[in-house]
C-alpha cells in the first residue's frame, strides 16, 4: 500500500504558470497554481470567488492548507496508517472517477431529436397533476427541457454505466456467494 500511494508533492505538482501571488519559503505559489485549486472546486462553489477579495480569501486559506499539510509531514503523520489507507483509499476514487469520465461519460451524447423522443415517451412525468395524480395541464417541451435533458442524460449515463459493469464482470469471470452474505 506504501508504495501505491506515494504522495510526494515534487513528483505530482508541476509548476504552474503565472505571476507569483504568495511564497512559502523558497517554494513560489503562482496564479495558475491559484486558477488550479480554484477549479477543483464543485461550480457552485467555484462562482463565489469571482471577486478579488474573495480570491484573496480563497489564497490565504489554500496557504494554510499547505502550511499545516507540511506541518503535518513534518510530524510523520503521512507514515500513519489510516492516512496511508485514506490516500489509497482517495487515489483509488479519483481513478475510478477519471475511468468513469473517460468509457462513460464521454459516451453519453443528447440530441434534439433524442430529447423530443424521451419527453414524448415520458409526457405524464412533466405533466401537473392534482391530488390524485390525474393530469390536469400538460407542459411543452420548451417548459421543461433542462429536467427533461438531465433526466435523460441520467438514464443514459446509467445505462452506459451499467454496460459497463456488466461487461468487466464477464471479463473478469466473476461470481457471486450470495448464500453467504448475512
């Protein structure tokens, strides 16, 4: 497991460009470095920090973040055990998720023509409905195209995810011991 998860900063961090925004030490943090960080972050969260003053706060937190990161070092907490496990545990969902991108998500496209089919199969779920789940006004495609398109492209990517699976268990010959599990 020591091995697998390596997690010396030399090797992964490449140098980023960009004016320098902060130094720790000798070790320059750039405005790419900055841009980096920020885009890891979920969109949601990402637009709150469009202002200046927000980045900065945003830039004073990242340098604590790597300050107590080699505190931490320091103290040998990377020779942990459970940190050791965590960081296997992290690298191992990352390259799951970078897979899932890549032979899945990559696959699901939507056309036009595929929304029309799937709103016009699927209507009475866009529709209003009373108390009794009886129509009472059906909406246009227009109306609700966004929930529409994310409710299809949810299928697809399931059903492509699911392909999937299917296809490694096949590969991989495996079997399930369900008469054990209790």
């Amino acid at each position: 497991l020591d091995e697998t998860v390596q997690m010396n900063p030399n090797q992964v961090k490449k140098t980023r460009p960009g004016a320098v925004v902060a130094k720790i030490g000798k070790r320059e943090i750039t405005v790419g470095d900055l841009e980096f960080e920020m885009n890891q972050l979920p969109p949601s969260v990402r637009d709150q920090f469009q202002s200046r003053e927000n980045k900065l706060q945003f830039l004073r937190e990242y340098i604590a973040t790597e300050l107590l990161y080699d505190t931490a070092k320091r103290a040998g907490l990377d020779r942990e055990p459970e940190i050791v496990e965590g960081a296997f545990q992290a690298k191992k969902a990352l390259m799951v998720r970078k897979l899932l991108d890549d032979r899945v998500a990559s696959k699901v496209d939507v056309t036009d023509e595929d929304l029309q089919l799937y709103f016009e199969a699927n209507k009475e779920k866009y529709a209003e409905t009373d108390e009794e789940g009886n129509v009472t006004a059906e909406k246009s495609l227009q109306d609700v195209r966004e929930q529409v398109y994310n409710d299809y492209a949810r299928q697809k990517y399931q059903n492509a995810y699911q392909g999937l699976i299917e296809r490694m268990l096949m590969a991989e010959n495996v079997r399930f011991f369900e008469s054990r599990v209790e």
